[in-house]
C-alpha cells in the first residue's frame, strides 16, 4: 500500500515566511502516477444552518479563495517505485487580491469589501444554540498535495497540512488608549458612624436605626474605572479603578472606609459571518452573529478588607493579561486572534470588567463594558528586524517546476 504525506513546519508563520517541506511517497512496490501537485492556498468559509418549520434546515454558504499556488512536482505517466521525494518551497503572500465580494448579493459595512486586503490570522468559530442558527467560520490556509493516477490504474490520493498565519505588532508597548466610565453610589447606614467602625451595634441600636432610616448618615461616592481599548496577546492588561467622595452629597463627618470585594474581567467577542443565499428567491444574503465570553480573571477579595483609593492599578494588582497561543494538535493557534474583516467574516471585542464594592456594609455593584476593543498580535517584530526573503522563494510568481526525474531514475530511486 502506497501512502502520500506532506512533511513541514505546522508554524506559526507570518506574511512574507518562506514555507518550505516535502511531499513523500511511501510504500511499497511500483505506482503508476500521471501527475503529483502540491498547492498552496487560503481560504475563509462560512456556514449558517438556520432551523425550520417541522424540523427543517436551510444550510448558506460562503466561500472566498484568499490565494492558491500551485506547483507541478512530478509529470508521468511514469511506474514509481517508492518510497521517493520531492522537496518544495513558497511564500506566505503579505495580501490578497481578489474579489470576493462578487458571490455576495448585497454590500455591506460589516465586512472587508477591498479587492486587495491584509491576509487575516488563522481562525475558527463554532457556535450552536437551542434557539438560534450554527454558526461555522474559520480562516484556514494549508498545503493539499495530491496524486492522480492514469484513469484505468488504482485511485488518485489526496492529503492536506494546515498552516498557522499569525502576525506581528509594530508596536512593542502599544499605548493602551485608557477611556474613563463611572458610576455614582449612595450608602445610608449607621454602619458609616465613627462609633461603629470599630464595634457592631447591639440589637436595640439596630431598631433604633431602622425606625429612623431617613436620619442615618448617607455617603455618596464616584466608582471610576480606566479601561484600555488596546492590547496585545500575552501582554499585561493595563486596568485602574479608583473612588472619589462626595461631600456636597454626603452627610457623613468624614470619607467613609470604601472596600473592594470583587473584580470580574471577561474579553468579549462578536463574530458576523456572511454567506450567500442557499434560497434562489431570496433578494439577500444571509448575515449571522454570534457573541462569546472569554475569562480573563474573577477575584474575590473579600477576605482582605482591600480600602479603596483614588486610583489603583488592578491590572497590576490581579496580574491581568490575554492568553496567548494554544496547542491544538500539531497546530499552534491563537483562540483569540487580533481584529479583521474579511469579505465574509468580521470579528472584534469588547472589555467587559464587573466589579463590586462595600460601604457601611452595603454593597454595590457595576459591569462596565467598552464601547471597542482593539486586540493585537503576541509577536513584535519591526519592519527592520523581519527576514529579508530571497525574491526567488516560489510565491505568487512561482518558478517553473523542476523536470521530473527520468523513467530509471524514478522507478530505481
């Protein structure tokens, strides 16, 4: 039995990256070969199945070619006798120059609808739900090679490698681009009296109070949280909360102790996919979202009596960042890739923090969500310190194919 494999460095790899490997016959025995290829190629797919009535499903679809090379290795017809080899060499292209938009019915703001675009990182997101569509998108790229054999000898062989494309940054400390939110919160209790701060008041104190709740002392304060809207991958998150007293508001004799309690972050994605109608009626294109909570970190604080102040780095303070690569398979990923647009997926974020405070033994709580989250690759790497590639590296421009080897050559190799 003759088995055909692609032997090569998974990554990751980045726009301008030689990708070079092997492709193996092995076995044993003599093979009868018209042709083996080896192609090169990105693709962004899409898949929406929305449920029906009586249990029906409708499947979209959409699918854009980003590039495809490809590269002739061995021209027969010729009897190989494995196992043989045959070394070959691309380029990740830097863009893409297509129009992928055609397929699609209608324009949409949503979507990346340039001809010539930035290839996206590697990408991929499920999504189903008892109410909803599923939801399939992914942004793959992969070398398939492929042998075909002469129509009346055995059947042709077909195999496929992914690749991981990632990026890098331009900026080695990006700035962070902090944006200000707040909420107001009003305590009344006897617990802000000076007199309770150090002892709990007895039960007959406590009735006291209740009875005349309007005349407790009420102090009012500012929760401000900094948020960044930008941040790489595996990078310290920068994030600060703080308090600011109200006295004009306030009838307490002096700035009450304000405790943290808890402090959730959460990164939230959103991804839109477009595919074309699978309906021949239909005047529209079929466009789904689908939204995910990513966990940053969940703290509880309660136990350390943590005193607010104007202003604290808890991003410091929780050692806050956004997990980096994963290993999936042989394939290195990144589950949360940097912001892009494509002619038919889009993705970005959203900083979600949950924090909760006490005072006078009332607590308070707030979600601050950002309005937008720019996520930025792991890698840093300047224009100066990326690989000069050698212009002769098979990419969009491919060299010929070597002459396969001679009929003794290839059946005694």
């Amino acid at each position: 039995m003759q088995t055909l494999n692609i032997d090569v460095r998974p990554g990751p790899y980045f726009p301008g990256s030689p990708v070079s490997g092997t492709v193996l016959l092995q076995g044993n025995g003599t093979f009868n070969v018209q042709h083996i290829t080896i192609t090169f190629v990105g693709r962004c797919k899409t898949k929406v199945v929305q449920q029906g009535s009586n249990n029906s499903r409708t499947t979209h679809r959409g699918r854009v070619t980003m590039f495809q090379f490809e590269r002739v290795l061995f021209k027969g017809p010729y009897s190989l006798h494995a196992p043989h080899q045959w070394p070959f060499e691309f380029k990740f292209p830097d863009h893409r120059n297509t129009n992928g938009a055609q397929q699609f019915k209608k324009s949409s703001s949503l979507f990346n609808e340039e001809p010539q675009q930035p290839l996206p990182a590697s990408f991929m997101n499920n999504s189903a739900s008892l109410l909803g569509p599923e939801i399939d998108a992914f942004v793959r790229y992969e070398l398939e090679a492929a042998l075909i054999t002469p129509s009346s000898s055995r059947g042709d062989i077909h195999v496929s490698k992914p690749l991981a494309l990632m990026h890098h940054r331009l900026e080695r400390n990006p700035n962070p681009q902090l944006f200000f939110m707040s909420q107001k919160f009003t305590a009344q209790s006897i617990y802000l009296l000076p007199k309770y701060q150090d002892r709990t008041p007895s039960f007959t104190e406590k009735l006291k109070a209740t009875a005349s709740s309007s005349k407790q002392p009420k102090a009012q304060y500012q929760l401000k949280a900094l948020l960044p809207t930008v941040a790489a991958i595996g990078r310290p998150l920068p994030l600060a909360l703080g308090i600011t007293y109200d006295e004009d508001h306030s009838t307490t004799t002096e700035p009450p102790a304000i405790y943290l309690r808890k402090v959730k972050v959460q990164l939230e994605s959103t991804t839109w996919v477009r595919c074309a109608s699978g309906s021949m009626w239909s005047s529209d294109d079929v466009i789904e979202t689908s939204t995910s909570d990513h966990p940053i970190d969940d703290r509880d604080f309660s136990d350390q009596n943590l005193r607010m102040t104007d202003r604290m780095e808890i991003g410091s303070l929780m050692n806050l960042s956004i997990g980096a690569r994963k290993i999936l398979g042989s394939l290195v990923w990144a589950p949360l890739p940097p912001n892009f647009r494509t002619f038919n997926i889009a993705r970005k974020y959203a900083l979600k923090v949950q924090v909760s405070t006490e005072c006078g033994k009332q607590k308070h709580s707030k979600k601050f969500v950002g309005t937008s989250f720019t996520l930025l690759p792991s890698d840093f790497s300047t224009p100066e310190t990326q690989p000069v590639l050698d212009g002769s590296v098979a990419g969009v421009d491919a060299p010929e194919a070597k002459e396969p080897p001679s009929y003794d050559v290839a059946v005694n190799t």
